[in-house]
C-alpha cells in the first residue's frame, strides 16, 4: 500500500508530501471557529471587531488588536464544551486555555 503524507495548514490548505493513493474530488471547504478572545470592556470590543471585519486577521492592524493591555474573555463557540468562558489580562493565558479546551475535545472523539 503507497504511503500518503498530507500537511494541514492553519490558514485551511493542504499540502500533500505524497500522492493520495486514490483520486481525490476537490471541493469548497467551510471553516469554522473554535473559539474567540475579545475585550470584555463593550466599547473595546466593539472597535476590536470593527477593525477586524475592516483589516482582517492578519496584518498589522490585527497584530496591534492582540497587543492592547485589555481585560480578555476567551470562549468556546463549538462542540460539548460550547459556552465555557475564560478571563484573563494577558491574552497568552487564554490561547494557551483554548489550546487545552481543543485538546480534550480531540481526545473525547
């Protein structure tokens, strides 16, 4: 049987070191969010997600967003986890939760 190795990026491509093994129909791929961080001050975060649908999430823009020394609210958008919430002033501390919250989801499967 021929090895197949596929390489998901985290901006959604995928890059195949080997041929798949089979044809492979190309189709259109949703994403969707795990989770989101935002200010929890409600005029903070209604500018972050103006500048975001503005500039993007990428960028400078979106780099400087992620700097501001606001109090941050992390929260799971999907799966049996949906709903729990986090807060935090150093955003590192809910990346590094969300990461977690991702982790014991993948394993529940």
């Amino acid at each position: 049987m021929k090895k197949c190795t596929v390489i998901l990026r985290k901006d959604g491509t995928i890059e195949w070191l080997h041929p798949p093994p089979f044809p492979l129909a190309v189709r259109q791929v949703s994403r969707q969010r795990f989770s989101e961080i935002l200010p929890v001050n409600p005029v903070k975060r209604a500018a972050f997600r103006v500048l975001r649908r503005l500039f993007g999430e990428t960028g400078r823009v979106a780099a400087w967003t992620r700097s501001w020394a606001v109090l941050w609210r992390a929260e799971i958008l999907i799966g049996p986890r949906r709903g729990a919430t986090r807060t935090s002033g150093i955003r590192a501390v809910l990346l590094d939760w969300e990461e977690n919250q991702w982790a014991q989801q993948v394993q529940t499967k």
